[in-house]
C-alpha cells in the first residue's frame, strides 16, 4: 500500500543535522544520509531554527506535503530526560551552556506544530536496531552499542524500549567495567569524561583512545610513526583507526582493548537481561570488511556464554549513521499508532 501518512525522524548530533521520512506502510522514504552541519554550539534558538529548515527541506526532496507529515522524532546526544530535557549538566556534545536544562522536544514541538516525542540518540538507534531483526515481536531483546566520539547505546526488552525513571536507562558507556583481564600491570585505570573511572566509555571509544590508551601504548612503542604526528584536537586518536585497518600492531592492541571491553559490558548485560542479540555500530564499524570482522571476533572470543545461550549474535549495527534518525522515526510511528 501507498503511504499518505508520514513521520519524521529528526537526529540533532554535536556535528550533523540528519534527518528522515518514514511512511506508515514502513517504508523509509530517503535512503541515504540527508545531513547539514549542526549549529549547537550557537545555542537552542539558532539549531531550533535549523532543524525545521532541515525538516522541510527533507518534505520537500521526498516530494511529501508537510500537511502530510503527522508526528516527529527527535533524538539528540544525552543526558536527557525522557521527555527531552537536557540534562542540568548540558549535552555531552553540545558546547553552549544555554542548553542545560533546556526542554528540546518541547521547544521543537512548538515550532514545527506537530506532536513531537524524544528519545537520546542512543536509545533511537537500538529501537531501529531491534525493529531491523526483530519486528514488533514481543519475545525478543536485544542491547545496542555505538562506539564513536564516547559510547552510546540503548537496550530493548520484549520488544520495548528501556527508558527508565526519569529517562537515564541504558547509558551504556556509563556502567563502570571489572578491569581484571582488562587492565595490564603498570597501567592506570581509565578515566571518563563523566567524572568516573572505569567505566566502558573510558575504553571503548574516540574519547578514551585519546584520553586513555593512546598515551599508554605509545610509551610502549617509542618509535611508532604516530609520535610524529603533531595532536592540535587530537588529531593522533583519529588516525588509529586507519592505522588498525592496515595491521599495525599497536592500533590492533589498542582495538583488542576496546572489544574485549565491549565483551565484559556484555556479560554484564547478560547477566541481567539473557538478551537475543547485540548491536555494534559506530565508527568502529564503518571500517573495511576484514577489520569488522576481526573486532567482531575479538569480542565474540571473550563473550562468556552459557551453552543455552550460544544462540545469541553478535553483529553490525544495521543502517550505520541513519539508525538514530531512522529510530526516532520508528519512535514517532508507533507513538502516533498507540495514540
């Protein structure tokens, strides 16, 4: 069936505005990244404007009428309350203090006229993860794991959403790690940008290479070409990933480091869940095929499994980039569906 309803998925990152259209038979109407630059750091007034330009102007190139678009997803970087209220601390990624406290879906919601839900940009990508394998079958759980600039992610529970409380479930990068098997004699515990030391995030992302196993595993090759990269921004850290690619030693300990990082954050979850499926997306799997798939084994590798739960996979995030956006669609869909 042809669709006449439609609903947005509207994903406001540190970086980029994307955006997506999904029609109410399902089907996404934009099939690749339909991104602009995102202008957070000049404060809410600025980027509300922007991503209603950045809304319209997706209507428009999908030939869809704005009369014709129902509901909205938003999804933004946390900590964020569940109903889209920016954590007191400010968004990890939003580097303006005006966005502390402040109501996004609320605000978005009045400009754009239309109901409007919210999710973090984590939680959206595991709601698109899930419905990708799963459907809406209520028996199926699964977590996801986005390793980029820190560690994002979100874990769905027969078939629902985990959001929690006040919104701050599935913080994923946050749980602090056993670091037996994790952490070598003689190197110091990681620290996180949140404050706590430990925790999956300090190891399994860009911000932890940088802050954390970068340095280390430098002193132990002295003479490694990175050492004469000079680091305005930390320009070393993101040159470790294409270093890994072409087999460098100390780039694959270093991603050695973060999926069996990945592994123990697993277990833990497995504990507490018996999950179907996990999800890693991020950067780490935007990398060449042979790459993925050693990560990905790594991981699998130090995954400890009881034998009744060996039916558990372990896989690519699908959609990579497009799952936030497609997920706070997905969001908006089933939120308009259930009234």
């Amino acid at each position: 069936m042809s669709s006449h309803n439609f609903f947005a998925g509207v994903d406001l990152g540190g970086t980029k505005v994307n955006v997506t259209l999904l029609g109410e038979d399902g089907t996404f109407r934009i099939s690749e990244m339909m991104e602009s630059p995102s202008l957070v750091e000049q404060g809410p007034a600025v980027t509300l404007k922007q991503m209603e330009v950045a809304l319209k102007q997706a209507a428009k190139v999908s030939g869809i009428d704005m009369s014709s678009v129902k509901a909205v997803g938003l999804d933004t970087p946390g900590p964020a309350s569940a109903d889209g209220v920016i954590s007191a601390q400010g968004s990890t990624n939003f580097g303006n203090s005006e966005w502390a406290r402040f109501p996004i879906r609320e605000a978005f919601q009045k400009v754009v006229g239309l109901p409007t839900v919210y999710a973090n940009d984590g939680n959206a990508a595991a709601l698109h993860c899930h419905r990708v394998k799963f459907g809406r079958d209520a028996k199926f759980s699964s977590m996801t794991a986005a390793v980029g600039t820190g560690l994002g992610g979100g874990i769905v529970v027969n078939g629902q959403l985990v959001v929690g409380n006040t919104g701050f479930a599935a913080e994923v990068g946050h749980v602090v790690l056993p670091s037996h098997g994790l952490l070598e004699p003689g190197q110091p515990m990681p620290k996180c940008n949140c404050g706590r030391e430990g925790d999956a995030e300090a190891w399994a992302s860009l911000t932890g290479i940088r802050n954390n196993l970068l340095p280390y595993y430098l002193q132990k090759y002295p003479n490694h070409p990175l050492l004469q990269v000079d680091d305005p921004g930390g320009a070393r850290s993101k040159q470790v990933r294409a270093f890994g690619e072409n087999g460098d030693p100390m780039a694959r300990q270093i991603f050695q480091k973060q999926a069996i990082a990945l592994a123990v954050l697993f277990d833990v979850a497995m504990q507490f869940l018996d999950l179907d499926a996990f999800f890693v997306g991020g950067g780490v799997m935007q990398t060449l095929p042979e790459f993925r798939e050693w990560f990905l084994g790594v991981l699998r590798k130090h995954l400890p499994l009881r034998d009744e739960q060996m039916g558990a996979t372990v896989e690519i995030a699908p959609d990579g980039d497009m799952a936030g956006a497609r997920g706070a669609a997905r969001l908006a869909l089933e939120s308009w569906r259930a009234g």
